[in-house]
C-alpha cells in the first residue's frame, strides 16, 4: 500500500570520538516513494546512510524494514537485503563490461561453467528498460558517467531491491541526463519501489520529490511533503539562519580609475580557444557566464598557464609576461582554483596542512622548504579564518566534506598573495552555506584590493556577486554586461543571440 511504511529509522544515535554524529533521528520512508535526504555538509546525512548499509554501528535506535528489524553489518550485508546504493563516484569495476558489473558475484550458471549469453541477454534487456541501447558488452569505462549510473540502477533493480539510495546522482548530468534519471527514478517509484535522494540541487528535489527530511549538525529539524514547504522555509532550515543574513553581500566597489591588473589582447592557442581580449581592474571581480563548453575553463587555464598561449599577448600589473606554465602564473602573483576539485585540486591523501602549504612551497622553489612550524602557524590562520570545520590540521583533507575542500584550497591560494585569484565553479556541489561563506571571501578579497574572475554555472550567484559580467558561447566573449544592471533573462538573451547587441560595455 502506498501509506505503508518500508522503511523506519527510529532514535538513531552514533557518537565518533568527541562528536556525536546524530542524535536521536528518526527517519521513515513508504513503499513507492522518492524521498529527499536534506542538510548542509555535516548535517549527519551520510552518517545516517552508512548506519543504513551497514558502514558504521550505531549506538542507540532501531531499523525496521518492511516491518522488521535489521541489524546490517556491511554495505554487501545490506545490499542482500535489497537495499542498494548508487554513489556520486560510481563504485563499479570500469575494466569489466557493463555485463559484467550488473551480474558480478551472482553470475547465471550451466552445467558449472558461467553462462554468458544469459548475462548479456539479461543485461541488454535491463538497459532498453532503462532507455538505454547500448553494447552490454563494452568495458564499461567506454560510456558516460550518466549511462554508468544507470548500471549501478540496473544491478539494484535486477536484485530487487526494494530501497534505492541516490547520493548526488545528477552533479555530474546534463539537463537531458537528469530528465533521464529522474524519469526512470519515477517508474522505479510506480512499481513500488522506495528511493532516498540525496542532493544540493533543491530545484531537483522539488521536481522529483514527494517528501523531505532536513537534517542540521546531527539532529533532525523535520520531515514534510514537498507541497508543504517553500524553497526559501527548506534553506532557512537547512541553515539554522534567515536567507537574508546568509545572502546580505554587496559587491566590492571599484574606482572608475581603478588601475588595470589584467588584461589580454588575442590571447589564444589555437585548436582550443583564441582571441581573448579581457580586462580586470584592481579589486573588480569579474563573472564568466556561459553554457558548458562555451569555453569559460578554458579561457582561465589560458590565462593561468595550464594551457599555454601560442598568440597574443598578457599584461599583469603594467607590464608584459610570458606564462607559458602555471609556475609562471604563480610566479606572476595568479593563482587559480580548478573546477574539479577532486581531480585537480586536493591530494587526498595528504593532511590539510600539507594541502594548504603545496602553491607557496611551489612558489618559493622546493629548494627553500617552508618549515614545519611555518607550516602549522599557516594551516591554524586559515583553518580559522575559513572556518574550516576539522579537529586539526593533520586531518586528511580527503575525509573533509565538499565545502570544506574548496576552503582548503581557497587557502592555498590565499598563502600565496595572488593579485588575481581565478575562481572555476568554486560553490559547485557544496551546501548552502559554504556557498554563502565563500562567496562572502571572494568579495571581502575584492575590497582587500585582490582581483577575482569568478566561474559559475549559477547565474543568480554570477549577478549577486560580479561587477562586470562576460558572456561566453563557443569559445567566444559575446557580450559584457554591467552586474548591477544585470538579470538572468538578459545573459540568457546574450547566449541564444550569441552576439553582444543590447549588452552594455
């Protein structure tokens, strides 16, 4: 029955050394449906997931499924149970075929051997239930993340699974990718099954979501359904604090004769981008608006040095230089936080302190160490005045949330005294709070005199923040707007017209 509960999560309480995690939460969901799972980083929702699949042993509560109480020991523990668990970082096998990582550890046999014209028939039909008609017989790292995330889908539903939990399932989608997903998330739904979505796209929860759970530091604020509740009542809630308190900045001011900290004259590489002419004043930041692949990264790796200008020229402070490698920008007093924070940005496995320390030690030249203790003073400045939320500086940076990542590296950065700071998608995938928080840096930079090209898919945060707006589509500057002055409608006009008619200087 619809109103049936599938799942209850009653009293939870897990206490790690000198934190308690959550205390006393409950949480339920019913048979057929698509629950969203809601907090700031360290609101306690992937604490309350691992209790779910077995990862961490809770020390207070009970867990009923389906009327009756379990006691998961593993994540595969669970998954026997029938409950499943798609990562935002696809945890499959990419070397095996797609087959393979549906059927892997219960492969259909015959006469003791194992039978692969049933796995691949079998695996072929649960794609084209999926909408996918694709080659089940491929390395699955030949196909997108979209279609892998549809394979990790396919192998819960093949198991009949009756939860399936979605841990930020679209960051890394489409529009087209997430109408996809979310369509088979809702005939999922219509055959009863149960599904915990975990996001910070709160547009998507209200689009696909019957009802939400706010989790804040490890207590549960509420659970409602999603026609109950306003977008502006769920931050609020999120946060602990009003929306207008999160989001009173107010741009920096720039002098009308302000000097000229960057500018570039048909700066290019052929083959990836060319003629970009842009200008940054002292203490002005500067908004990069566009769609994906209208070449925003690219102009910043140009200008940074990750891709080395083959034509033109640039102009840093007054005089001319030649950045043909980041060290060169470094050197020149850029820094420049990457888009992919994972990827390009942290070195997981070192402490935060060695994090932070990496752009400066590189600047200085490796054969001038900065000291251990130098080292210690900077990482407890920045842990402090990014709020980084962290017991010390030793801490991996790995096991720190999303938000507090992007602090590190923004204090990376901030050590070295950069004179332009080039901002790539720095509040991508993070609460918002941290949003707020580092958008709030990024102006208070401004007003300190440092100069910010800020990349945002986000135009309402592009507008908030930006004292000049540029506008990109296919690798071209089509318009340059006033932020003040400007809205969503006229960027987006910019972009379809794809030339600067109406745009102000």
């Amino acid at each position: 029955m619809p109103d049936q509960n599938l799942l209850e999560m009653k009293g939870i309480e897990i206490q790690f050394p000198g934190v308690k995690a959550l205390d006393k939460v409950d949480f339920s969901m019913k048979k057929g449906e698509i629950h969203a799972l809601l907090g700031e980083n360290g609101a306690g929702k992937s604490t309350l997931i691992k209790c779910l699949t077995g990862v961490h042993h809770m020390d207070a509560g009970t867990i009923l499924f389906d009327g009756k109480e379990i006691h998961p020991t593993s994540p595969q523990d669970a998954f026997s149970m029938g409950i499943s668990t798609v990562y935002q970082e696809i945890n499959l096998c990419p070397n095996l075929t797609v087959a393979e990582n549906i059927f892997v550890g219960r492969q259909p046999m015959r006469r003791g051997v194992i039978n692969w014209k049933e796995i691949n028939r079998r695996a072929q039909e649960l794609m084209a239930r999926f909408h996918m008609d694709i080659d089940v017989t491929r390395p699955l790292n030949n196909y997108s993340t979209a279609i892998q995330q549809m394979v990790s889908i396919a192998r819960a539903v093949d198991i009949d699974a009756k939860i399936l939990i979605l841990d930020e399932p679209t960051s890394s989608l489409d529009d087209n990718e997430v109408k996809l997903l979310f369509d088979v998330m809702n005939e999922l739904k219509a055959e009863g099954m149960g599904i915990i979505f975990i996001t910070h796209f709160l547009d998507q929860v209200f689009a696909v979501s019957d009802r939400l759970t706010i989790l804040r530091n490890g207590t549960l604020v509420g659970t409602f359904d999603i026609h109950d509740i306003t977008k502006l009542k769920l931050v609020t809630w999120m946060i602990g604090k009003d929306m207008d308190v999160i989001f009173n900045l107010k741009r920096a001011t720039v002098d009308a004769d302000a000097p000229e900290m960057l500018k570039t004259e048909n700066l290019g590489a052929p083959g990836q981008i060319q003629n970009v002419n842009l200008s940054v004043k002292k203490g002005e930041l500067v908004g990069f608006a566009g769609l994906l692949g209208s070449g925003r990264t690219e102009t910043a790796e140009l200008i940074f040095g990750a891709v080395p200008a083959t034509e033109g020229t640039e102009v840093i402070n007054g005089k001319q230089v030649s950045i043909k490698k980041p060290l060169d920008a470094i050197g020149a007093k850029l820094a420049f936080c990457p888009e992919d924070r994972k990827r390009d940005g942290i070195i997981g496995d070192l402490s935060i302190r060695e994090n932070i320390a990496l752009a400066l030690q590189a600047k200085r030249g490796f054969m001038h160490p900065i000291s251990l203790q130098e080292q210690n003073e900077m990482a407890e400045k920045y842990i402090k005045m990014l709020s980084i939320a962290t017991p010390d500086a030793e801490k991996k940076i790995g096991e720190l949330s999303g938000g507090n990542q992007q602090k590190v590296i923004l204090a990376r950065w901030m050590a070295t005294q950069p004179d332009l700071l080039i901002l790539d998608e720095p509040t991508r995938g993070i609460d918002v709070g941290a949003k707020a928080e580092i958008q709030r840096l990024m102006l208070e930079m401004c007003n300190d005199g440092v100069s910010v090209i800020f990349i945002s898919s986000e135009l309402d945060e592009i507008i908030r923040c930006s004292n000049r707006i540029i506008v990109m589509r296919d690798g071209k500057k089509v318009g340059e707007v006033n932020g003040e002055d400007c809205t969503q409608q006229t960027i987006l006009s910019i972009i379809a017209e794809g030339t600067q008619e109406g745009a102000s200087a």
